[in-house]
C-alpha cells in the first residue's frame, strides 16, 4: 500500500465512523477508531500516526515489541495488545502495553497485575466476553463476568475500562446487534455493581459489523484490513 493508499483509507475509516456516530444519534467523538496493525510493517504504523492516527491495536507480543522499538521516537502513541494472551506473554504485555482488551481469566489478571512496572501506572484493561458461546474463540462466559471483574477491580495496578468481543459473523444488521447488546448491557451491568471503576468501554466493531456497533454503544472500533489493506497471514 502506498502512503497515498494509506491516506485515502485511513480517512474513508474516519468518515464512516463519523457517519454510522452521526446515524446513531451520538456525537462525534463518542467513539473512536482503533487501528489494527497486526502483520504490518512498523513503516505503516508511523505513516498511520502522521496522519493523526494515535492508538494501534497488536494481536502478536514479539511482533509489536519490534514495532514499539522502532517507532520508540513517537510522541503520543497508545499500544493495545488485543489478541488472545498466554500466561507467558503476560510480562511483556504489562510492561509494553497502555491497554490489554483480551482478559479472559483470573489467573492472567493477577500475572498483569504483579507484572506491571509501578512507575506506568495502571494498565488499562477490558475483559474478552465469549458473546456468541463459540468453543473456538476466547473469552470469559456471562455467567462468569461479575467474578472476574470483581477480581480485577482489586488489583490495584489494572484499571478496569470494559468490555471487549469478538461475535460470530452475521448477514443482518439486526443478528450483528443482538450479541453486541447483550455485551451493552453487562456493561451497565457492571457500572451498577463496580460504581468505583470507570467502565466506560465498550471494545467491538470491526470492518463487517461498525454500524451495528456503533448503534450498540460502542466506544472503541477496531479496524485492520480498511486501513492497511489485507493481512499478510503466512506470517504467523
């Protein structure tokens, strides 16, 4: 992708988050546009952040630490880790990411938490929510989200920010809303159980489902392949 590729895509992302916001009667900033990098030469992502982007979203630990080295010089950039999170990754995580959106387990919380070096101040988390019961996908089941979030709003070095899924693909805007309002509600769920943490994040929406998202209150929009154009796969 050129960089006037990159220019032309990354402004067609913004535009149609502003016009699904605008659809859904919310404001324009309510939500915002995080830019899937995974695969992508670290050249993109410092284009990307020329272009005023500033939050990019990483699926693989050792990729992105070569990533972060090489655009160390950027000012203002965030790094969410979004992918599934193995207990050995999770010192890397801690030590290298503003944001984890893959918590799924107890267990991996508290490594986080104990991980995370003091002088970054807390990592901002979001739990993975199993919305569509896929055996295949990672996340934690409904009925077991008040305990995790429990959990983590007692470590003190995490800083419990929302939710975050991942549905199975559906063919109508109206079978793309009902497991992203479910997830809807036990945010409001949780802000009613946990008033002292600031659940204010709802982390879903990607290139196939954005409007639907955004009709579902979505904060936090995850797009790769409509600003970086498509996967190299053979690479993990």
């Amino acid at each position: 992708m050129t960089d006037t590729m990159l220019s032309e895509s990354l402004a067609s992302a913004r535009r149609r988050l502003a016009t699904a916001l605008s659809a859904a009667g919310r404001t324009p900033d309510a939500a915002r546009l995080l830019a899937v990098s995974k695969t992508k030469p670290a050249g993109m992502i410092r284009e990307a952040w020329q272009l005023g982007q500033r939050e990019f979203g990483e699926n693989y630990v050792q990729e992105a630490l070569e990533k972060q080295t090489e655009l160390a010089d950027l000012k203002g950039i965030v790094w969410h880790f979004i992918g599934p999170l193995q207990a050995n990754k999770t010192r890397a995580v801690a030590e290298h990411f503003d944001w984890v959106h893959s918590v799924d387990r107890v267990k991996i919380a508290r490594r986080l938490n104990d991980q995370r070096p003091e002088a970054l101040g807390p990592l901002e988390v979001c739990l993975q929510v199993n919305v569509s019961g896929e055996a295949s996908k990672s996340g934690v089941a409904f009925d077991e989200l008040e305990s995790l979030a429990q959990a983590v709003v007692s470590l003190p070095r995490l800083r419990l920010r929302g939710l975050m899924a991942i549905p199975a693909p559906a063919a109508t805007v109206a079978e793309q809303r009902a497991p992203l309002a479910r997830l809807r509600q036990a945010l409001e769920a949780l802000q009613q159980r946990f008033p002292e943490a600031p659940l204010d994040t709802l982390s879903m929406g990607m290139s196939d489902d954005l409007e639907a998202a955004i009709l579902e209150g979505a904060t936090l929009v995850r797009l790769g392949t409509a600003i970086f154009g498509a996967r190299n796969t053979s690479r993990r």
